[in-house]
C-alpha cells in the first residue's frame, strides 16, 4: 500500500497569502476548514451538487467539495468570510439580510458567492437569469423566491455604489 503523498501549497485566501501542507486527496472543503477555520463552505452532498460548499477560484464559482486542494496552488481562492470587508458585510451578504433570503442559513453562503459571480458578469440580471444561474443551488428550507427578491436587491445595491 502507498503512502499518501503530502506537499505545501501557497494561494491567496480571502485576500491574503497563506500556505497549507496538503494531501494528494484533501479536498479545498477540508483544508479551509482544518488549516484555516472558515465553515463558510460546507460539504453536504459531497458531490458537488448543491452548492453549500461553493468557493470562489479565481473569480470563479467551483464545488470546493469536489476541488483538490493542490489545485489552488498559486490561485486566489474568495470564501464567503472574504465577501465581508474589515468587518462589514457585503453588499450581497446585506441583501439577503434585508429580503430574509434565507432561513437555517446553512445554504447562504453558496448563494451569496454565486450571486457575486452572477452580477459580475450581468449586473442587471432578470428573474429568469437569476433562476438559472443559481440553479446550481439547494435550499432545503425553500426560500428560493426571497433568495431571487435578495439577489435584485443586491444587484440594485452593487450598481448605486459602483456608479
């Protein structure tokens, strides 16, 4: 039987350069919970298909779940504790506040991360491109039509301060 090979890996996490020592099979979920102590990203299915485990990879969305952590070696990775900014919420993290876009909150953290792609690259995005693009996304609690009320919300918020 082999041993399983470890190896240190360098990224930039949430901002900043950190480095991790990492197996051959550890999953990015795994590493940022062990080494680093963010539970943002959370692995349900463990299949990568419900989204509670989305991280951001250089911008952009991936199932941290199915995600080898050496893979990021070099790359920035953006969990949702990297939305925030010195201790304020984000813009996005706000909405979903305001339009109670969720209830347990154990699927938030995905959504909010998926939203921020999503309006980077529609900033003014429809019910329907909302839907699809979060489709990706399982709210066992069913707030999805609050999640789409955050997510225009939000997308209202991020064009006033961006213009």
């Amino acid at each position: 039987m082999s041993e399983i090979q470890r190896r240190t890996i360098h990224f930039t996490l949430n901002g900043r350069a950190v480095s991790a020592e990492v197996a051959s099979n550890d999953t990015l979920v795994e590493v940022l919970q062990r080494d680093f102590q963010l539970t943002g990203a959370r692995e349900s299915c463990g299949q990568g298909l419900c989204g509670c485990c989305t991280v951001l990879i250089d911008q952009i969305a991936v199932s941290g779940c199915l995600a080898l952590a050496a893979l990021v070696d070099g790359k920035e990775v953006i969990t949702v504790e990297g939305l925030a900014d010195h201790g304020s919420l984000h813009r996005i993290q706000e909405s979903f506040i305001a339009k109670s876009g969720f209830q347990c909150g154990f699927c938030t953290p995905g959504f909010e991360l998926m939203t921020k792609q999503l309006l980077e690259r529609f900033p003014h995005p429809t019910d329907d491109e909302i839907r699809h693009y979060l489709s990706g996304n399982l709210c066992r609690c069913g707030t999805y039509s609050d999640i789409v009320e955050a997510v225009k919300y939000a997308a209202k918020e991020v064009t006033e301060v961006n213009a």
